[in-house]
DNA sequence: TTATGAAACTTTAAGCTTGAAATAATTTCC
DNA sequence: GGAAATTATTTCAAGCTTAAAGTTTCATAA
C-alpha cells in the first residue's frame, strides 16, 4: 500500500497520488503517536475519541462516536472502556432509551485534553511546516470531497 | 485525529489540512481492505508486503521491508510468518550474514499479487475518480516532499 | 398484545501494531 | 584473540481494529 506503481497507465498519477497521501498521512501519524506517548502517555485513538467529545459538551452516543472517527463500533467500546476507567469520559445511561449511552468528558477529562489539544495541534503546524499557509488551503480545498457526509461543520 | 479544529489560529490551515488528509485516507484505506477481503480474501499488510517484494525479484531483508513500509520490525516478523504459512513469500538464511533473511515472493505469491494489484489500481483509480488526473500530479507534487527518504525509486 | 424486525451496543476471535526486551551474529577496537 | 558495541531479527505484552455473532431494548403492526 505504500509501494510504488506496479505498472504505467491511465490510473497512474491516480495511483502514485495515492501512494504519496498514503505515505504521508502514515509518516505524520507515526510522529504524532509517538508524542503523544512520550509527552503525555496517551495514544492516538484515546485523542480522537477526546477530539470528538470535546466539541459536543452533551456528549454523543456510541454510533455517533463510530461514525464520525470512521472505526467500528466494537472498537469504540474498547477505547471508551480504557477512557473510563481513566477517569476521562464518562458513560451515562439515564436517557429515555435504555440502549444507547452518552458519552461525556469528565472535567478532568476536558482539561487534560485541551493540553494535549494545544501539543497536538502545534506538532502538526511543525511537522507541515514545509506546506505554506497558502498551498495547505488549496490542498485541503481539493481534499475537500473526501469530507464524511456526516459531519456538517467542522 | 479525525475530527476538526479545535481552536482558531496561526496553525488553523494546516491543521484543517492534516485533519483533511487523514479523513481521505481512513476512507480509501478502508474500502481497499473491505475489497481485498471480499475479493481475494486478504488484507492491506499482506498486500502491502507483496507490494513492496514484486518491485524485487531478488527479494529485501525483514529490515528493508520494515523501513520501507513505514511499520515496526515486530510487525513485519508476524505478516511474513502468515505469507510463509500461506506459501506466497519465503525467508531464505543462507547468505553471508547468518542474522538476516532475504523474503521473496513465490511463483505463487507473484501470480497471486499481479492479480490483486491489477484490481486494485482500478479501485483506486475510481475511489479517486472525482480527483481529475492532472490534479492528481499537482497533489502528488505537493504531497512529495513526504516521499520516504529511504527509496530512490518510485 | 405479542411477534417480528430493527437499532444500539458489547463480545469474540483473529489479525495488526507498537515499543521494549531478548537472542544471535557480526563488527570494532584494544 | 577477545571484550564491547552494533546490527538483524524475534518475542512479548498491551492495545487497536475489524467483521461477525450475540444481547438488550425499542418500534411496528397484525
């Protein structure tokens, strides 16, 4: 997957496009775990689900959390048990269906994530220093498609 | 990792832009392993590991393959045991260096990956379809700098 | 009402992934 | 030559990930 082309044709610069957003996104995601870890003994998949559930103070369900970080809903379970017993989010199941729980931050859980929040996002400007303010707006423009048909805001 | 800006700012571009760059991905990434399953009956490692030994005929060292996928040296050991066991790739010891092993596909393994590989630059070349071929070079260019360091080629 | 189906979530098994520790072989340098 | 450092790889524990199967709850409608 992240090897070259394996022949010349018309899908191409598609493939070797591919190849590059791949490697890219890999390489940057490799240098953010290992941050994350070191400066703050966290893992990539705990900031998402923080990620998300900061931005909605009401909480989101379970789906709403799969969905949205594009993983499975088995997997949620598992990174919100750990989160749990962390003392970050809370689940609360006091609404009127008794299938579903809300997922919160806790207040410590807010707090330590708006540190991170601040890490993470200047790691990014650093490790994308070599895009320009400019050229990141045009490349996020034609990645723009690729946007979740879910999420209205960003 | 995958939700939006938490904060307004100097950083914001590129921040939208990792955030932007990573939804692609997860989503491409995501259809090429729902397809290689249901089609070849595989996984994105294994196709990765395949991928990167077609370019070779002479087969790499468990290190080479470490570095050149971006993963950890661990994880290479485990997708080269399952390809040996599936008979697509073997480990041969008997060069100089007793600590090395060189992995090279099979005949089986070759004929087995040209097959997916065909199949799958026609994905990406659909998953990629709303990307026109000449944006696609002008993205690959911006996305270059991000090329491993490791290999000449492409 | 009560069966039937759908929805939200969890569990499970298998595989992927990492970082760290362990093993084995080679190289370096005294 | 032999100790010490380096290199290549494997093993291990913990956590992530998926798809599929299972559980509980809700909604629909006969």
């Amino acid at each position: 997957m992240v090897a070259g082309p394996t022949s010349i044709g018309p899908g191409k610069d598609r493939l070797r496009l591919w190849i590059r957003l791949l490697r890219a996104s890999r390489t940057i995601e490799a240098e953010l775990r290992e941050r994350l870890k070191k400066e703050f003994d966290t893992t990539l998949p705990r900031f998402d689900v923080m990620a998300a559930l900061y931005r909605v103070p009401e909480g989101m369900l379970m789906s709403d959390l799969s969905r949205f970080l594009l993983v499975s809903n088995g997997n949620v379970t598992g990174i919100v048990d750990r989160l749990v017993s962390e003392g970050l989010v809370t689940r609360s199941r006091r609404n009127g269906d008794r299938r579903t729980s809300m997922v919160r931050l806790t207040e410590e859980g807010t707090k330590s994530f708006a540190a991170i929040a601040a890490a993470h996002e200047s790691w990014v400007g650093e490790l994308l220093g070599n895009v320009s303010e400019d050229e990141a707006r045009r490349l996020a423009g034609m990645l723009k498609s690729f946007r979740s048909n879910w999420e209205g805001r960003e």
